[in-house]
C-alpha cells in the first residue's frame, strides 16, 4: 500500500462490542445466526427468534458490523440493518467516531480482510479468527466522511445490480420447476398453450405416471433410446498409464455441476491407452449418473468418454433428447429410491432401461423442449450478468479501499456544498 495515503489499522475503525446476554432477551428483537449471513455478499438470508437460542447470545446495535469468526473463509459479513442478537461466532465491531458505517462495512467485506481473517484462524476442524491479531490489520483510511460515503456509495451501487439480478435468477429458477412440471405433465396442444386438466378433463388419461395427456405414450426409457454404462473403473487420478491425453473423461462430479446443462468439458483426461479401455459417446448423448447422486443429466456438448458410474442415454430420431433429459430429471426421486441403503449407492441398467417415460408426439417434444431452452437461455444470460457484476465490484474494491484510484476532487468539493 502507498505509504504517503492515509490508513488505519480495523481496531481504529471499529471496536469490539462484547455485551453478552443469556436471559432476560428482549422478545421483539431478532436472532442472528452464522446461517442467516450470505457467503461472500453482505446479505442477510433470514433472522430467527431470540426465543429460539437457548445459550449466550452477543448484542449489536443498527449498523454494527457483524464478521463471522468461525471459518472465516466462509466470509460471512454485513452491517447490521437492525438491532437485535447474534452468535457468539460472530464478531460485534462498532464504528469509533468520524468513520462512516457504510464504508467499514465494505472495508469489512473485502477479500483483503477475509485473507487476514483465514490467516490468523487457529483451530483445525473449527477454526475461528482472532480479533486481537485482525485488528492489527493496516488498510486505507480515507479521512475525509464525505469521501467514505463516496465510495461506500460505490460499492453500495454495484451491490444492489448484484442482489437485483440474483433476485431475477431465483425468480426465473422457480418459474423454470414451474415449467418444467407444467410441460412433463400437461404438454402444449396445437396452438402452444399448456393444456388445462380442470377445464378439459377429456383431454387426459390415467397412466403408470399419473394423469397425462391422451395423446401421449407412457414407455420404457429403453424403448427410445440406447441405453449404456460408460467403461472403465480404474479412477486414481493423475496416473501416466491411463490419463494425461486429449480424450474428454467425465466423472459424476462434472455432471452435477452441468445441473442439465450442456457440458462442453471434462474435470479429467484419458491418453490414447485409456481411452481404448473407455467408450466414447457422441455429440448430444444425454449423461446420466448411476452413483454417488444418482440421477444427475447433463447433456453432452461434444464428444466423450464415461467411467462406468455415468450412463449414456443415445436418443435416436425422432426423440428430442432435451425432453428426454428433462424427464429423465423428473425421475431423479424414482431413481434414487431404486438404490438400496447402503454407504456406496448406485442403481444397475437394469433400472434404468425399463423406467417409464412421458412420451408426445416427436413435435410437441420439440416445442416444448424449445419453450424450455428459451427460459434457460434467460437463466444463463443473467448468470453473465451476475459474474460480470461480481468482477466489476472486485475491481472498485481493489480500486477503492487501497486508494489506488481516488475518488475525483470535483466530486468531493460537490459532496462537501450539499
């Protein structure tokens, strides 16, 4: 940091608030725990009643800084909106005069801290951070009130784009499960529409699956598609004999982080050797996990190679394979109550090949596999969004609290006349 800009060390701008309290809580006042405090995002996820915590609770005023010293690497912090109660997990840090609340609180969301926060835990299963060696951290002081509100005012900007479009993310999410029952169980008639069961009851038909439309089939996923468990068990990773190539291998942990998605990489890759006692599935194979969490899909944006805890569904024409993938998804509770209690689960082919499927007319699986893609496609644009927000809020943050660019001098002297 530049020697010649002002700083302070956290223990001179805030103080360390150690009121405790066990009975005799004030029942109005909320309870905050580590769990109610966002990861990473100044956001409180919810509050709980002071009634609710039976051991000794710490007090915080509005605009208290709460810091979670328990794995701080979890960087759970926030400036208070409320008074209320907190976990004894959770550092109490109030403003000493002359520092701006909102700018603290950004001070204290900064990777910097959390870095300094992780260093100084001690504790291996359940670390927690000292506040009398964080306090001895040095950061940029601005001295000036005007010019930390300026730049809390900053931050406080790009913070609100973030916790905006999360918000349109959750929104879209919940109306995509919305959908995605809707269309598995109701479908779209001629016009596009979603059939309706209640105004048009004739319109459906009892099954195996429950209450589908007439037109549609109820078969076995075998019946559309070619159903098979990729090869090679030998997983140890980094082992010259069989890794190290060009060859795209997949594990279940890659399809559960595809979540449906298309998945276009591999977290591990087979050389020549390897890849000849594997088995390659081609562009658009639907990828199905058979153990660990049973029932993931991806599918495949190239092709790949499976070990033999992922299944390949090949649909053939004119099966859409999207609407498979989604129903496959939907049978993911089916498929998991198939696998016995047991500390290694997996379900065989044998399960998999006979369950049952909603089938449409090969157009109607189209249009709604496409009205589906439109509103993922909605869901990966805002996820854009959201990541390039998160960069420019890192970027003003390594800016701003170093005083590595100033807040401009016009804009200052503009502040200070108001």
């Amino acid at each position: 940091m530049n020697e010649s800009l002002p700083t302070a060390t956290l223990g001179e701008l805030v103080e360390l608030q150690t009121e405790k309290v066990f009975s005799n809580k004030d029942l109005r006042l909320p309870y905050i725990g580590l769990e109610h405090i966002a990861q990473g995002a100044p956001r409180l996820l919810g509050t709980a009643e002071s009634s609710s915590s039976v051991s000794v609770n710490s007090l915080f005023k509005r605009d208290d800084i709460l810091f979670g010293k328990l794995r701080p690497n979890l960087k759970k912090s926030l400036r208070a909106p409320f008074n209320g109660y907190c976990s004894t997990d959770i550092l109490v840090l109030r403003c000493h005069d002359g520092v701006v609340p909102a700018f603290a609180g950004h001070v204290f969301q900064w990777e910097h801290v959390f870095a300094a926060a992780s260093a100084t835990a001690a504790g291996t299963k359940m670390p927690r951070t000292s506040w009398s060696e964080l306090r001895r951290l040095r950061v940029f002081a601005p001295k000036s009130g005007s010019e930390q509100s300026l730049i809390a005012a900053v931050l406080d900007t790009v913070d609100e784009a973030i916790a905006k479009t999360e918000a349109v993310i959750a929104k879209l999410k919940q109306v995509r499960s919305g959908l995605l029952h809707d269309l598995l169980t109701r479908g779209l008639d001629e016009n596009g529409e979603l059939r309706d069961p209640i105004a048009h009851p004739e319109q459906f038909q009892d099954s195996p699956l429950g209450w589908i439309p007439k037109a549609w089939d109820a078969l076995p996923l075998e019946r559309l598609a070619e159903v098979d468990r990729g090869k090679f068990g030998h997983r140890p990773r980094n082992d010259p004999a069989f890794y190290g190539g060009d060859f795209p291998f997949i594990q279940t942990g890659d399809v559960a982080l595809a979540a449906g998605e298309t998945i276009c990489d591999a977290s591990q890759r087979l050389n020549e050797r390897g890849a000849t006692v594997s088995k390659e599935f081609p562009l658009g194979t639907i990828a199905v996990t058979i153990a660990a969490n049973i029932g993931d899909t991806a599918i495949l944006g190239r092709p790949m190679y499976f070990p033999d805890s992922v299944v390949g569904v090949v649909t053939g024409q004119p099966h859409s394979a999207r609407w498979i993938e989604l129903a496959l998804r939907r049978a993911k509770t089916r498929l998991n109550a198939l696998a016995p209690q047991s500390a290694q689960r997996n379900i065989n082919l044998e399960f998999l090949r006979p369950l049952l499927m909603p089938v449409p007319k090969p157009l109607e699986q189209q249009r709604c596999s496409a009205l589906y893609e439109s509103l993922a496609c909605q869901i990966r644009i805002e996820f854009r969004v959201l990541e390039k927000l998160k960069s420019i809020k890192s970027g003003l943050a390594a800016d701003l609290l170093t005083g590595r660019v100033s807040v401009p001098e016009s804009i200052l002297a503009t502040e200070a006349q108001q």
